[in-house]
C-alpha cells in the first residue's frame, strides 16, 4: 500500500473499526476454498460474531469429512479444537476478522496513520513487530459493493493480504487472503470464501463460547 | 412403484424428494466434531437407509439443514455406592438435534423434528463409545421419522 499517511487519532481509528462490525449477532455462512503447495481442501462454515469482539469459527472439512471450531476474543484465539486444523486454515486472527470485511481497533502500542483518498479511506496500525494495514472502499451510487483490502506485515516483511468484497447492504460477501511464502513473496497459501447467508435473527447460546477441553 | 400413492415414492423415500443436499448443521455445543458426525448420521440414514442419493445444494429436491443443540457427554446412568464416596460405572451421552428437509422445488417442509434426542450408553471414560450409539439412535430416528411421511 504505497500511500503517504500521516499521524491520525486513534479515537478515530477506532471507531471506524467499531463500524466495521455489525451492530447485532450475526451468523454469517459460506464456502471456503484452502491451497497451498501441498493441498487444497474445500468445505463450508459459519461464524458467529457477537459485537464487538467475539467470534465463533466452525469448519466443515470436504464432502462433510471432519470438523473444527474456534472461538476469537479480539486478537487472541481463546480455544480452536483441533488446535493444529484451525491454526493451519486460519494463521491470523486479524487477517480472518478482515476476511469478513471487520477490523480489530489498534492496539494502545500501535502507532495510527491514516489517510482519506478521494472515496477511500486507509488505516495502518503500526506496532513493535506487526504492522497492518487497510484501505476501505465503500458501496457506490453504481449499486456496486464496497471493498476492504488488508495487509499485514511483520518486521516489515509481508506475511498476508486479503481482499475482501462487501454486498450493497455492507455485509461481507466473498473474500481471498494470499499468505506470503517463507521469502515474504505472495504466492504461498491462499483462503478463499464466498459468504452464502448473512442471518441477523439469530441468539447465541452461551455455551458456544466455551471449550469442553 | 406402490399403486394408489399420491406421490409415486419409491419403498422408505420422502414425497417427490430423490435427490438431497446436506447442509453443515449449527453447532450451538462446544463440541465442534459433533459437526461433521452428525452430518454423517444424517447422510447414513438418508442415502444409505432411505436410498436418497445425494446432489449439489443448486440441483437437489431437498436439502437438509439443522442445529446440534445440545451435547451433554458425561449423564451418570449407574453408580455404585461405596463408603465415603460413589462410584459412576456407567454414563450416557446425549445429544439434541433440530433436524428439517425442505423440499426446494416445491418451499415445502416436508418432515421437521425440534428438539429430537438420542443418548448412547458407555463405561467411562470411552466417550466415542457413547457418541456412536447416540448417532447411530439418530440415523434410526431420522429413518423412521422420514417414513412416517407415507
């Protein structure tokens, strides 16, 4: 993201990030394609987002063959059983929150640039070791959605970048994260997923949220 | 082919319906491989059981979709008394299901089970033991229940 930004307020950062999320519950399912050099699996899954920091991530593996879940709190994975599954699928936390087109406010270490360019609004949230990035593009008068691109970077090397599209209604409708290989060049792992319902009605159980391990 | 069936189903199928789509269920438990095993259940007892084949979400008659409601892994079921203390020798497993097919072509429900529960019996600790007679009673239920739609 080539841009020059400037200091900005973290007030502000975070509470764009807030409008980010939805403002209820939300179930939100979709297909999911996964490769990298040496597979692909593909599969369907839901998340459940309970504002503003909670997510629940279920997976189902190819033709309904195995199964996983995780549960998010911010930035940290509280439990993911298998652990091993879901760390492989997902290896970072603010680059699935991105992959629904949510952003995570920085953090109080994070230094905040930002930036407002003609419709498009860019973030970067700099920290010690990790720098992310964003560049927000909303829905047009042309009924075309919007777009929220991500990436994140660690000790200035690329570790992944995501695009994902958002529906009219600014509801997160398909996305794609490319992992950059061990060189830092794009080209290792890709998640793809393509949102099929995006379900506002539902009440969670509290249960859900726990770990039976 | 029965005479007289108003649906001209096949022996043990549902009314129109040859062809399904099984959708992941909601998994409201923190039991996530509960997923994948009841969609097994449910796909034994629909193409194994039942005869249905299974087809893409786009091109099925039906598609079945639910919710795993609940999953309690360790009811007690027999306990030995002892001094001081008891002893559990035998726990169950239970599981709650809502389970729905729809018949895509025509927006109809054609069989809806809320709240339907299975248990399985098993000597601590072999939980899986416990789980595979519980999912086993689901395929059996589900069986009956889509036959009860003649």
């Amino acid at each position: 993201m080539p841009t020059a930004l400037g200091p900005a307020s973290r007030d502000s950062a975070a509470q764009w990030a807030r409008a980010t999320l939805p403002r209820t519950p939300a179930l939100i399912r979709f297909r999911w394609h996964y490769q990298d050099e040496r597979v692909k699996y593909a599969g369907r899954g839901t998340v459940r987002i309970q504002p503003p920091d909670s997510l629940r991530f279920d997976y189902v593996g190819p033709l309904g063959l195995g199964s996983g879940a995780a549960v998010i709190i911010g930035d940290s994975v509280v439990w993911a059983d298998p652990d091993k599954d879901f760390r492989s699928l997902v290896p970072a936390v603010p680059m699935l929150w991105a992959a629904f087109a949510m952003v995570r406010p920085p953090t109080e270490q994070a230094a905040v640039f930002g930036a407002q360019l003609e419709q498009r609004v860019v973030w970067q949230f700099a920290q010690p070791a990790d720098t992310l990035a964003y560049v927000a593009t909303p829905p047009d008068s042309a009924r075309r959605g919007g777009m929220l691109e991500a990436e994140w970077r660690r000790r200035g090397k690329l570790v992944a970048r995501s695009w994902a599209r958002l529906d009219t209604l600014a509801h997160p409708a398909s996305a794609r994260i490319d992992f950059a290989d061990a060189a830092g060049k794009t080209g290792g792992a890709r998640f793809e997923l393509t949102v099929v319902a995006f379900d506002t009605a539902q009440v969670f159980a509290p249960v859900i949220w726990r770990s039976r391990r | 082919m029965l005479a007289g069936c108003p649906y001209g189903f096949q022996g043990g199928t549902l009314p129109n319906v040859k062809t399904v789509a099984i959708m992941p269920f909601d998994n409201d438990t923190p039991e996530p491989r509960l997923t994948a095993e009841v969609s097994e259940a449910v796909r034994q007892a629909l193409e194994g059981r039942l005869g249905l084949r299974l087809a893409t979400e786009a091109r099925a008659d039906a598609i079945v979709r639910g919710r795993v409601v609940r999953y309690d892994p360790d009811v007690p079921q027999s306990v030995l008394a002892g001094v001081g203390q008891a002893r559990v020798t035998k726990r169950k497993v239970l599981i709650i299901v809502d389970v729905e097919i729809v018949n895509q072509r025509e927006g109809t429900t054609v069989w809806k089970r809320q709240g339907l529960s299975v248990d399985g019996d098993y000597d601590p600790p072999a939980e899986q033991e416990g789980r595979k007679a519980a999912l086993a009673k689901l395929v059996q239920q589900i069986v009956d229940g889509a036959q009860s739609q003649w």
